[in-house]
C-alpha cells in the first residue's frame, strides 16, 4: 500500500531537495514548493495527508498560508508542521493558536523529521483516550471519546497535541508533571522534543482556553500541573 501523500513548502532549494529525499526514501508520495502562494495551488489540486511548511516564505508567508488552510472546511484538517527558525518562538506560537500541529526548528536532522511526520501523522485519527467518561473542571468539560473541549458549553478549536496536553495535566489536578512525562504522555516513548517545545505548546494551549488558562501552573524548575 502507498504511504500518505505529503507537501513540503520550503523557498530553500536545499532544504527542499533534502526533505524531499529522505520523505521519498521512507516511501512517502512527495510534492514539493517554494512559496505560499504554489502551496495553496498544490492543495486545490491534490490534498495532502501533511504539510510540512515553513514559515519564512517569499510573498505569502507561512503564517498566512496557515490560516487560510485552517479557515477552509476542505483543507482545516490537513496536518501541518511548521519549520522555523530559531527566534521565530512568537511565529511558532502564533502558528500552534491558528492550528498547526507541531513545528520543527532549523537546523534540523531528516530522522528527527521522520519521526515527528510519522508521530503526527499516526494521530491523524486518534484513538480514543482510555478514559471515556467526561472530565469536568473549573467549568470546563473535557471529553475524551469525542476529543472535545467546552468552556462554559463553547466548544474550543484545539490541536490533537493540545487537547492530549490538557487532558494529562487535568485528569490529576494538583499533580505536578515533569517535562519529559509531558513528552511521553502527549507523543509517547523516543519522541523527538525538547522541554522548549513543551512550553511553547503550553503558551499556545493557555491562549485557547482564555480566563481557563489560568488553572495551567508552571512549577518553576520542574514543569507544570493543572490547578485542582
């Protein structure tokens, strides 16, 4: 069976090839592009099962491309992970808020890429959590078999990484969680990330849930917990 089609945005012609690759190599279908503006063609014509994108593209830049996909009924669920580089921490979270799925700071090793394309692309249909009954706190109702979030009965707009984030930390409020039991709670064992990408989720995550973000504790030195 052929593996899932993927797109990768990338204006450096290096990068590109090199992505390109190592993805075809794995036995992924691959397209790749060189602006925002060739991406959003490509999608019209074909929609892929990932993006990977970057977000310092000429013309239409990665962020905007983003959100263009995210507003479109046909293409809001296409994975997308963001390449950045490093400094671009106020893009990448301004990227995880309109509901990019994870993101991939340059320089970059091709496993480190495989891994992160296979993780997220595994929790494109997501099993439900073990738990099936409803989580109820602080006026809001954690569902998840439907993995669904409502604060004060409005649903919120998370990723798969987010919600899978909150229902750890908020199924044990009070209890505080390293880091790296974020990691292999959220993705699982010998996933690839940093404890900086924990917090940057964890920004992105306290924006969404608004005047709720609040109950979100960082422990200082040690990580974060859910207020119980």
């Amino acid at each position: 069976m052929a593996k899932e089609r993927i797109l990768v945005v990338e204006d450096d012609d290096d990068i590109l090839q090199l992505l390109q690759y190592n993805l075809a190599k794995d036995g992924y279908r691959v397209t790749g592009v060189e602006s925002g503006e060739e991406a959003l063609k490509a999608v019209k014509l074909s929609v892929p099962d990932l993006i990977l994108l970057d977000l310092m593209l000429p013309g239409l830049d990665g962020l905007e491309v983003c959100r263009m996909l995210k507003r479109d009924d046909r293409t809001r669920d296409i994975p997308i992970i963001m390449l950045t580089a490093k400094g671009e921490e106020a893009d990448i979270v301004t990227g995880l808020e309109l509901g990019a799925d994870d993101y991939i700071t340059k320089p970059f090793s091709p496993r480190v890429v495989l891994a992160r394309v296979r993780t997220v692309l595994r929790r494109r249909h997501p099993e439900p959590l073990a738990a099936e009954e409803p989580l109820k706190i602080h006026g809001m109702v954690i569902h998840p078999g439907r993995h669904e979030v409502l604060v004060e009965d409005q649903p919120l707009e998370l990723t798969v990484t987010e919600f899978r984030l909150l229902h750890l930390l908020a199924s044990r409020p009070g209890w505080v969680f390293t880091r790296t039991q974020i990691v292999k709670g959220v993705h699982g064992e010998d996933y690839p990330a940093s404890d900086r990408s924990v917090d940057v989720q964890v920004v992105s995550l306290r924006k969404k849930l608004g005047p709720c973000g609040k109950y979100l504790e960082t422990v200082r030195g040690i990580g974060y917990r859910f207020k119980g």
